[in-house]
C-alpha cells in the first residue's frame, strides 16, 4: 500500500492528530477534530 503524503496535525503544536478509536473502522481511520493542547487539527501537505 503506497503511503499518503497528507497528514492530520495541529496548527497551534504541530504534533501529529490523535487517532480516535470509535470512529476508526478497519478500512478507515478517523482523527479527533482537538488535539490534547486543545489546537484544531488540519491536513496538511508533507
């Protein structure tokens, strides 16, 4: 499987998003919308 080159992190940290675990399926993985600095998580281009 190619890896993607986005990646969800924080505008305020920079840290990569938190994943949440009850959205996430098998075929899917969901990142929380707040990371634990309380910053908004964005896409963003690597």
């Amino acid at each position: 499987m190619k890896e993607s080159n986005v990646k969800i992190v924080c505008e305020d940290c920079g840290k990569e998003a938190p994943i949440d675990h009850k959205k996430s399926t098998e075929n899917w993985i969901a990142y929380k919308d707040k990371c634990e600095c309380g910053g908004k998580t964005v896409p963003k281009m690597i």
